[in-house]
C-alpha cells in the first residue's frame, strides 16, 4: 500500500505554488497551523536532496505541521513537531496523528538512508500512536541517469485545509531567504517561524559567530563549492550554487547580526496583507 502509494506521488509532475496563502519552509525550520488559519493555506519546502520533508497532521484537528529535516539532531526535532501538533490539537477526542515523508535518494554516501532510520525510529519512540500514511524517500523516491542518482521529488506542498500533499516548487522562498539560510549555514538548530494563532511569520532574532574563512568560499568557482558545500554534489538543483553564493554574501555582510540586523533583540515580523503576500510589521505595532 506504502509503494504505490509512493509510486502514485512520483507520478505526479511537480506544481508551481505562488506566493498567495503560502508559508515556505527552509530546512531546520518547521511551521504548525490549522485549517481556520485565515493567512496560510499552503505548508512547502524543497531542495531537499539527502534531507527529507516531514508532514505531521492530525486528522481529528486538522492541525498541520510541515518540516525540512538534514538529520542534525532527529530525535529531539520529532519530538518538538509532535507537541506542536499536539499544542493544537485535542488527541483525545476522535482522530488520529498521521505522517508523511518524502525526499532523500540512493545517494553515495547513504545519508539518505540513515536519515530515513533515524525518522522511523523517532517517530517509534513516541508515546503517541502515529500512522505511516506516506513513504516516498531514499529508494521509494530515487531515480537514476547514466549511473548517477537523483532523487525524484524535491519538494512538496501540503494543503492545510483539505490535506493535499503534492510535488512542488516555490519560485519565491521568501521573506528573508538570505537570513534564514545563514542561520542554518551557521549551525541552526531546529526553530519555529510561524505563530498560528496570530497568524504571524517571526524570523529571528538570529546571532553567529562571523563565518570563517567566507573570502576564501566566496572566491572559490561553482565547483568547488558544490564539492565542498552539499551533501550531494551531483544531484543538487540547479540554482544550489546561487544560492549558497548570496547566502555566504549575506554572512560577510552581516558578521555580527546583533549590531546589523537585530539591534533590538526582537525578530522580523510578518503578516499576510489583501494580496496574500508576506508584508514586514513595525515591532512597535504587536
């Protein structure tokens, strides 16, 4: 049931979600929210290579949580999501905590595999009864061209409100990409950006150390940083490179983000406007 299931999803070719109504999670984030959510009806991350994307939903609540693990610290993030899930719902009352994984791919060095392990294992340990509903990683989701290995979903989406879960790629991985990905470049641990019941985007206040030797990164040429800054050189997407450019810009930038980008200590807060995009707060306002 588990593989064609799977088989059903690979299927599917990947759609295009526009910024309206969509919460896009970068990995080591997640966000939680309900189908009475009045601002996010979309929950989606991608490139994920070796990482894999994990859904929590209560059927009962409908309460959705949607994830970007790389297996830094398995465990304890399964358990963050699971009370997460469970803040909002009522698990006594009827319906029952199912997952979704998907991502991950035959790759080299079996980080796909482990991470696969690790998640089963976690969500086992649990006191909570969950259900496996979708399984659509390592080998379940490889695919393989003139002997190199590619995973065959990347991304996916999930619909809060009637439970979809499909392929997906996001042309905007707003607001502040740049930030957020040096948060995670810089060691990050699993952290929550959304607040449901204010239907409130808070990124940050995020503090590292400045990032070492990021002259030397930034003048090494595409390749070199693909072989030293993915997990999987050869099946990353395309703009990979772009995009751990401007990020290691963004840290050169911003060695110390107490003095440039959070002086006050408070995070940036975001708010769906009339169109449905993220809009930036005055901190003064909450």
């Amino acid at each position: 049931y588990l593989q064609e299931k799977a088989k059903l999803l690979r299927s599917q070719p990947a759609r295009t979600v526009e910024s309206k109504g969509l919460l896009y999670v970068q990995q080591r984030e997640f966000a939680v929210t309900t189908p009475e959510d009045g601002s996010v009806s979309i929950l989606g991350s991608d490139d994920a290579t070796t990482c894999h994307i994990v859904v929590l939903r209560h059927t009962g609540s409908g309460a959705t949580c949607l994830t970007h693990c790389d297996g830094s610290d398995t465990e304890a993030e399964v358990s963050l999501i699971m009370s997460s899930v469970k803040s909002f719902s009522d698990t006594t009352g009827y319906g029952r905590l199912e997952v979704h994984l998907v991502g991950g791919f035959n790759d080299d060095r079996q980080l796909s595999q482990k991470l696969t392990n690790q998640l089963l294992r976690a969500f086992d340990l649990q006191p909570d009864d969950v259900h496996l509903v979708t399984f659509c990683v390592t080998e379940l989701n490889d695919r393989e061209e003139k002997d190199i290995h590619f995973p065959i979903i990347y991304g996916i989406a999930v619909n809060v409100k009637t439970a979809e879960i499909f392929p997906a790629t996001f042309p905007e991985k707003g607001p502040d990409e740049d930030l957020r990905s040096a948060h995670v470049l810089t060691g990050a641990t699993l952290t929550n950006i959304y607040d449901a019941k204010r239907e409130q985007l808070h990124i940050g206040p995020y503090f590292w150390r400045p990032f070492p030797h990021v002259d030397f990164w930034l003048e090494q040429d595409d390749q070199q940083l693909l072989q030293n800054l993915s997990t999987s050189p050869l099946a990353e997407p395309p703009h990979f490179v772009s995009h751990i450019r401007s990020t290691l810009t963004f840290l050169k930038e911003h060695p110390f983000p107490s003095c440039s980008l959070f002086p006050d200590r408070k995070p940036r807060i975001y708010k769906k406007n009339e169109e449905g995009l993220w809009e930036q707060v005055c901190s003064d306002k909450i």
